[in-house]
C-alpha cells in the first residue's frame, strides 16, 4: 500500500516483485492404452484414465496379468516393465473388446458366463446332470491349460447331504488349494459362498434345472477335470480405441501426461490418431514394431516398414525388436514389445540425468530379460542402415546386457525435420513448451504494456537460467544457450488491440554425441622433452 506521509523522516515500502516464480513441468507421466483383464477390471474402470504409481496398484484397478491369445495382454506387461525399468507415475485407460469370437464360435456377447475364458463346458462339470456345477476360469485360459481337482467329497452320517469337499486348482505357476469347501445338495449359494470372492482363479456356478436336488449325486470320490488350450487370432478391435483420443474423453482431460504407450498395436488407423493426440497434448508416443519384423531385408524387414507404411511425426520414436523375457502367470519365456521397457528407461534417465539427456546408451540397462530377440542378428551393419532409417535398435552387449542403443524420432530420415532429429532434443521442446503453458496463466488479463513484457522476459529467463546451470543446454554462456523476447518487436499495437502478447523463446538444445570419431596420427621422429 502507499505510504502516508506525516513527519519528516524515512518511511519503508514493500514493493511486489515484477518477476514470477516457473515450476518446471513433470517429463516422464506415461499413458497406457489396451486390453486389461476383461473378468477382474471393475466396470466403472474400464475406458477411464487411472492414475498408478506401482504394479501393486495397476493389479488392484486391472486385475493383473492375464493370458490370452484372444485379446492383446500387452499392458499388464508393458505397465509392470515401466515401473521395473524406473517408471513411477503413470495413467492406464483400460479397455475391454467389445465384439470377439474364440474359434470355437463362442463369443463375449453371447452369454452372461464367458465360456471360452473358463474351465470348458464340456469337461469342467462337478456331479452329473442335470443338476450340476460348472468352473468358470476368472483368467482367461486359451492358452494356458487349467486343472482343477476336487477330491475327499465328505458326507454327514447323519443327515446324508454332503457337506465338504477339497479343490485344487492349478493354472500355469499358480497353485490354489481350497480345503473343506463347504457344500450343499439342498442350497446352492453355500458353494458360492465358499468359493467366489475366496478364490483368486475361478467362479462357481450352478447348471440344470432341478440344482440342488440330488446334489453332489453320489460317484467318485475324485474328478480331475483339465482344460484345453483353444486356439484363435488374437483380438482387435478399431472402435475400442479411437475414443480414447476424441475431445473430452478421460484421457483427454488430464491437465499433463508426458509419454504415451499402446504396447504391441501396429494398426495405423489408432497410431495416427494417437499422434495426433500427442502433439495436441505435447506428449511423445513410444511405438513398437510389427512382431514379426527382422533385421534382415526380405520378408518383414523392419527398414520396409519404416519406409513404407509407420506413421510419420516428430512426437514419436520406434523401439526394435521385441524382448525375451519371462512369464509371470507360467514361468514360461515369451516375447514382450520393447515400449513398456524403454519408456521406463525414459523415466529413469529423466530423473537421472534430465529430459536433456539421451535415453540411450550403455547406461540404459533393460532389466527382466533374457537379452534382445535376435531376428537377423543384428550387427554393425545391420543397426547402421536401420539407424539412418529412425529404427532405435535394442542391443546386447557383452559384459553389460540390453541395452537401448538408438535415439531418432520417426522424422529423422526426413531433411525437413532435421531440428527433430533426436529424441532428447524434441523432448527438450516439449517439455519447455508444457512448463510454460503452466506457469503463465497470471499473463491473462493483464494490462500489455512495457511492464508486463518486463515482468515476462525476467520471468521466463529465470526459469531458461536455471536449465543452463543445470547443464541442459549448449552454449557457454546463456546468451549463447538461450533468448527471450517480449517487446514492443514482438507484440505490436495491431496485437494489443486484439488482445495478444507474443513470447519469442529460443534455446539451443544439447545434442547426443551419436557418432563418436577418433582420429589417429602417428608422430615423425622423437618427441622433444
């Protein structure tokens, strides 16, 4: 407030500073977008934007892994990767497919029970028809069998209804062993009782018309009843994703999200529109390769692919190829998409080193494989054509592991875009751009003049000093790194009139040393001392 002057002396005033402090923006939020556990996902979190900052909390809102040759399985994945891989924030928009068919005719919108992703029909019956019990798989088990074993069924003498029984279940590793169940030939809701909820695999539920009556009808002691493996195409669906990334969708309400992933999907139709998305949300998309693709020429090479069909933009980069690794449901080895991995290697490094930075190099150890997926076996050669091409190549190294080797966006063979060459540089960017976006808002509404041009150019330059100290940018000095205008050159009295101040920032990036020379020269005669 001004101060009123009354005797002669000397009055002190606080002034408000001019300047506004810049909170830099996160860099490494990810985004996951598939098929989750279509039977344990609650209903209200399907097609929403969940925020998880562990696997712990993916498996409570997503019901964990899953297995399937009928749907994609790729997020549960994907999602446990990023946080192994140094990941810890991240959004997952479930999805759940809409229309599909198991090879045997049956499909998800036939019935209120999914046969196929349970104990099948034919075989998964406890006591004789028609008055019977079936085993519904709460995984889906098309590709991994399912054993369940009920045994020492137990009468009461005195009243002849039966009262227990014991139940193993075994699927893949998993082993669950339900002692002592309690049931009932004369109420069916004691089975349910004792199993649903309890169980961690599998439903029960019963089938015929007159259950309970004669129930468990008197047999064996012992049924082992086995699943069979189904086969089919793995399902994808076109209208299960394009919602996503429309205007007012969960997703599109989240004020920041860095990365986005949407593991093992190829189809262009949903890789466009996700691009899209991300450049409207200064995001980048980390992309995966067919699965099939190979290093060599030929057939599924991955150089055709780039050149001839991947989307194009600078807000993204491919990741080759897929990765062994082990199964978490069945101990077996499988091939996961490198996305999951690498945009937790981006996390790590982030946080590391700084967006500035690569992610890339030898310190960018993959961690839960068992080494790159060799199709083609990748050399030198191999990586240096596919490199010009915008292929980030994932190597093994002896003596040091997987590691993520390439750093191009999917722009990069194009001269157009040579200032977008580079991952770190086009992630710089964007984070530059989001932190800005955030922090100006005290701009609106206030008057444009000469103060506010002043209040903006110390405040951004602030901020673009702090990056320079922190080594993010090249240059010498911060002159060299960096330039903010804001002045009457930038903003002229058509734009005040209409309302507009124009910010001009411009900053020189730092740049990966991604070929590293060494020249040699041997010495004519003897050194002198």
């Amino acid at each position: 407030m001004p101060v009123t002057t009354s005797y002669p002396g000397i009055y002190i005033e606080e002034l408000p500073s001019s300047a506004h402090t810049i909170a830099a923006a996160p860099t490494s939020i990810a985004v996951f977008v598939g098929y989750v556990h279509p039977f344990k996902t609650p209903a209200a979190n399907f097609n929403n934007a969940i925020e998880v900052f562990s696997f712990a909390d993916y498996e409570r809102f997503f019901g964990g892994f899953f297995e399937s040759n009928l749907i994609d399985n790729n997020v549960p994945n994907a999602v446990n990767q990023f946080f192994l891989n140094g990941g810890s924030d991240a959004y997952v928009v479930g999805l759940k497919p809409q229309n599909y068919t198991d090879n045997n005719g049956r499909s998800n919108s036939s019935a209120a029970t999914v046969i196929h992703a349970g104990v099948n029909a034919e075989n998964a019956k406890f006591g004789i028809a028609p008055n019977q019990i079936q085993f519904t798989a709460l995984e889906p088990t098309d590709q991994v069998p399912m054993t369940i074993t009920i045994s020492n069924v137990q009468q009461n003498t005195a009243t002849l209804h039966f009262d227990t029984a014991d139940i193993v279940i075994t699927y893949g590793v998993k082993t669950e062993t339900l002692r002592k169940v309690k049931i009932s030939d004369t109420d069916h809701t004691v089975l349910e009782g004792s199993v649903n909820g309890v169980s961690s695999l599998v439903t029960v539920a019963p089938t015929g018309p007159n259950y309970p009556a004669d129930f468990p009808h008197p047999g064996p002691t012992s049924h082992t009843l086995t699943t069979t493996v189904a086969g089919g195409v793995g399902v994808f669906e076109l209208a299960d994703f394009t919602p996503v990334f429309q205007a007012d969708s969960s997703l599109d309400k989240l004020p920041i999200f860095n990365l986005m992933v949407i593991p093992g999907i190829i189809n262009n139709a949903v890789l466009n529109e996700a691009l899209a998305f991300c450049e409207r949300k200064m995001a980048f998309l980390v992309m995966d390769p067919p699965s099939q693709s190979t290093a060599d020429t030929g057939a599924n090479y991955i150089g055709d692919y780039m050149e001839n069909t991947a989307p194009k933009s600078t807000n993204g980069a491919i990741y080759f190829p897929y990765l062994k690794s082990t199964d978490p449901e069945t101990g077996a080895a499988i091939q996961l998409p490198p996305s999951g991995f690498v945009t937790g290697v981006y996390a790590r490094t982030d946080n590391d080193r700084g967006v500035w930075k690569a992610p890339a190099g030898l310190e960018t150890i993959v961690g839960n494989t068992t080494g790159v997926v060799d199709l083609g076996r990748m050399n030198d050669a191999r990586h240096g054509k596919l490199n010009l091409d915008g292929v980030n190549c994932l190597r093994d190294f002896p003596g040091i592991g997987t590691v993520v080797f390439g750093a191009r966006t999917l722009v990069s063979a194009n001269v157009a875009f040579q200032q977008w060459k580079y991952v770190p540089v086009r992630r710089m960017a964007l984070f530059i751009e989001q932190t800005l976006r955030a922090n100006l808002g005290w701009v609106i509404f206030e008057p444009n003049d000469e103060p506010l041009w002043v209040s903006i150019r110390t405040t951004i330059e602030n901020f673009m000093l702090s990056l320079f100290n922190q080594g993010a940018l090249q240059g010498t000095t911060p002159s060299q790194a960096f330039q903010v205008k804001c002045d009457s050159s930038t903003t002229t009295q058509d734009d005040i009139n209409n309302g507009i101040v124009n910010i001009i920032v411009a900053f020189a990036p730092l740049k990966p040393a991604e070929f590293v020379i060494i020249k040699i020269a041997q010495l004519a005669g003897q050194a002198q001392a």
